[in-house]
C-alpha cells in the first residue's frame, strides 16, 4: 500500500515542477501534494526523499539557494530527454485522438492532453507543422461529444487516488428517476463509453460474486469520499474481459447469445459498424440471395441492446431469447398507441 502511495506523490510532484516555472519551495511542493492529493499530514522529509527517489531515476530535478529559500525545478536536460519527431501522419492521428477524447476536458486528463499537444506544437518544424496543417483542413471529425466532466474532476481525481491505493470510496449516487443514496464501492478502474465515463468497481454489501462487480456512472455521483478503509483487489478480476462481454456497458461476469433478423438493408449496415467484435452474421436461408440475415451477438441487458434494435425499424427482428424479444415488443407496443393517439 505504501508502494503505491509513494508513487502517486512522485507522479504528483513531476506534475507540480512541471508546471512551476520558477520553482518551488519543499514547503510550497507539501502544501501543493496535501491539496491535491486530499493528504491530512505529509513531512516535508517525506517530499525531500521523493525529490531524491525521482533524481536517482533520472530525472533531472535541480535545486538552487533564492531569496524565499531552497526551490526546486527541473533542469533543461529533463526536456531534452523526451525529444520525439513527429511526422505530418502523426500529427494527424494525435489530434484526432484529441478530438475523440473531449468528454475528458477540464479533467486531469484532459490537462496533460493541452499540455502535449502544446509541447507538439511548439517542437515541430514548421515546415511539418504547415503540412499538416493543409492535410486537416481535408479531415474532418464529426459527431464529437459536446459535453465534459469539468465539473467531476475533483471527483475523478479522489477515485483515481483510491483505485491505485485500493480504498473504499463512500459516493452519493442519483439513478435517473430515483432518490440519491449514500453507498461504498470499490474501484478497479474507469471506463468511457460513447461519450461517458463509468466507473467500475465492486458494491460491497453484494456477496453473489457475479453481481459485485458494477459500472456506475459518474454523471449520476454528486459526491465521493475516500474513507479510510482499504479492499483487498479480487486477483480474479480482468477489466478487459468483464468490459468486452457485452455490445454496451451492461457487463457482468456472463453475456446471453442474442439472436436477430435482419433484412438485407441493416445486415449490409452491420457488416460495415459491427455492434461487437464476436458477433456473427448468416443468411437465414442457405443459397438463397434475397434471404434475411441472422445475427448473432453477445448483450448483458436489453436495455443496452433497444436503442440498436429500434433503430434498424422494421427490418430488425429479436428472435431469442424470450426476455429480450419481450423487452422490444413491449416499448413497440407503447409507441403504437402514443402514435394512435
């Protein structure tokens, strides 16, 4: 537990003397790493062997006698290091990648996104700079997310402390439709998915092994707290399988077989943006060209799976298994009457 600890203040106090011009004091740099890091107590000692920690990796961390006292900065060679040349291709895919990851903005992510991009910018020749510039201006990104996680990013960075440190975390959380309630999870990690962040952790108090582990939302947290309990991380869990299960973010330990027909026009659009990497598609009718296609792909709820189904209109038809065809049947049922009325 220590282990990590002290590596999330030395990554906290790179970030400080990065973005301190001027340097800082040991005693700007503790009051900085309490603030952020949401610490009670932290000796200044503490802070002196992480500088000298980080120094002995390589770093290029110089200090200096001034008037306010003894500060700290990094040297020119920390830079100098990390030199990386970057072609007009990869500038491109980079702020591409940018684009896509705007939900992140006004979050610690979102910072060191700005910060090396900036860096790009003003490393590049510029003669690679302008290339690239006359490429994008053919390159497009449409349909971006408008929305950010500004407002949560105090809150990301308390989950973020207690998934490297494995603390329990008390949330307040306000399901769409219901009253908040105060509950403890466990965070093993962050997921974002088609444009939200979710947090994937363990609901304590749950003792099917099947059930525990959950995505909640952050959208729906209106506060967090790291308490001072730790877990112990289930050696079991793998964050890739648990999220992959399943065409959207209703994971869990097992998915269902969902089989679908579809007309010729929606099995040509499934061919070309697949739902799920493992699904698969078969004409329902062997040799028979004017046949529907079956498809068959992995879901873990049919919540996940209706807003796909309905979009696909009447050419889109859930087969098996009964809950999920039910599930459709019952909302086109309701639209009927809304529109017979």
């Amino acid at each position: 537990m220590a282990r990590n600890e002290q590596l999330i203040r030395q990554h906290k106090l790179l970030q400080l003397l990065e973005d301190s011009r001027f340097g800082r004091t040991l005693d700007e740099l503790r009051g900085d790493l309490i603030l952020d890091l949401g610490l009670s107590t932290l000796h200044t000692r503490t802070v002196r062997r992480d500088l000298e920690a980080l120094q002995g990796a390589g770093y290029d961390i110089q200090n200096e006698v001034l008037d306010r006292g003894r500060i700290y900065r990094l040297g020119r060679n920390h830079t100098a290091v990390h030199e990386i040349a970057f072609s007009a291709t990869e500038l491109i895919a980079l702020s591409i990648g940018r684009e896509l990851l705007y939900p992140l903005m006004g979050t610690q992510y979102w910072q060191g996104i700005e910060t090396f991009w900036n860096k790009v910018q003003e490393a590049i020749p510029e003669g690679v700079y302008e290339h690239y510039q006359r490429y994008r201006k053919v390159l497009y990104v449409s349909g971006t997310p408008s929305k950010t996680y500004e407002a949560q990013s105090g809150m990301l960075k308390t989950i973020n402390r207690a998934i490297l440190e494995h603390r329990v975390v008390e949330i307040k959380y306000k399901p769409v439709g219901r009253e908040a309630s105060l509950r403890q999870i466990e965070p093993y990690g962050l997921a974002v998915h088609q444009n939200s962040i979710y947090v994937v952790a363990a609901a304590p108090e749950v003792t099917d092994e099947s059930e525990r582990l959950r995505n909640w939302k952050l959208d729906r947290f209106t506060q967090a707290t790291v308490t001072d309990d730790y877990f112990k991380p289930d050696p079991k869990i793998n964050l890739n399988e648990f999220l992959g299960k399943s065409i959207g973010i209703f994971s869990g330990d097992s998915s269902t077989q969902v089989k679908i027909r579809l007309g010729n026009r929606s099995a040509s659009y499934l061919r070309e943006d697949p739902w799920h990497p493992e699904q698969t598609l078969e004409p329902e009718s062997a040799g028979d060209s004017s046949s529907d296609f079956i498809l068959t792909v992995p879901a873990s709820h049919p919540r996940e799976l209706l807003p796909k189904v309905l979009a696909l209109g009447s050419d889109a038809e859930v087969l098996e298994p009964a809950e999920y065809r039910e599930a459709v049947a019952d909302v086109v049922k309701k639209l009927s009457q809304a529109y017979d009325e």
